[in-house]
C-alpha cells in the first residue's frame, strides 16, 4: 500500500468519526431542545389507561392522576408523586431518562410513581421508608410494576409546593 493511500483512508476514518460525532451531538440536543415524541406521549397515555383499569379491578376506585415529564428533575431521581398544596395528586416523570430507556420509564417507573400517587388517594401520607412501606409495595405489585422494592435511595414524593414545572 501507497503512503498516499493509506493517507486517504486515514481521512475517511476521521472524517466519517466527525460526522457520526456530529450526528450524535445533533440528535442530543433535538432531544433536549423538544417535548417527547407523539409516539412515547401515547405509550404514557396507553399505560395510564392500564393503570386505571388495574385500580378499577383491584381497588374499585375510579382513579388517574396528570403525569407530567420535565427536564429539570435531578439526574439520578427518575419521577417523583407529589400531593400538592391544594390537595392534588401530580406525577413527573425525568424527561432526560426517556432517552436511554422509555420502555424502563414506562413499565417500570410510572407504576411505581403511580403506586404513591393512589397511597395519597386512600389518604396514606406515611413518610417511612420514603414512602415505600408494605401497603404501598402492595399496590405498586398489583399495578403490575417492575421496579417495587422498598429499599430506593431516593426520595420520590414530596408535599406541597409543585417543583420542576418552570
Ligand atoms: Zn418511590
């Protein structure tokens, strides 16, 4: 081989690493800079439905909550139920976490959010354990969630003044 050839294939090698980069760094930031895709708003809204027919089964309850997404949630905190200061219920899911794994958003989070959210329906607001006592392990199992162990790191519900939503 020439020197002037493998010259070439040196520069296509870097050229077509830049533009992969390039590609990547694009679609990250189109990611940050816009709401979720019409496609993963309808896996929530789909789950949600589910949830509710699984409330309605289980606990005879007519219940659903808003579930909102936002980008301003911490890192390592995937969603969080909160019980408002006008006695509402409201569910954030990470918006950032949906771009690795929607499907881990989905089917294991939002059950487990919504787990805590129907405790506060049936007026439970124990803070043991962050929330995660046996009933509310309950509930989240019978919702069919993934992710129901009562040991997390991290705090998901919180009381009072709504925060993350600008
Ligand atoms: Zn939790």
């Amino acid at each position: 081989m020439t020197i002037s050839r493998i010259k070439s294939i040196f520069i296509i090698i870097t050229l077509s690493s830049i533009i992969i980069l390039g590609i990547v760094i694009y679609k990250d930031m189109m990611f940050q800079n816009n709401p979720l895709s019409p496609e993963i708003l309808k896996k929530i809204d789909d789950k949600k439905r589910h949830l509710q027919k699984l409330i309605y089964q289980k606990y005879h309850l007519n219940f659903t909550t808003p579930v909102q997404t936002s980008d301003k949630l911490p890192n390592n905190l995937f969603g969080v139920a909160i019980y408002t200061q006008q006695n509402e219920i409201q569910v954030i899911l990470n918006k950032k976490r949906f771009q690795e794994s929607e499907e881990y958003m989905i089917d294991y989070v939002l059950p487990h959010e919504y787990a805590h959210a129907l405790m506060f329906k049936l007026g439970k607001f124990s803070q043991t354990n962050g929330g995660h006592t046996l009933l509310w392990q309950k509930i989240c199992l019978d919702l069919e969630g993934k992710k129901c162990d009562r040991y997390v790191k991290h705090n998901d519900i919180l009381f009072g003044k709504v925060p993350y939503l600008e």
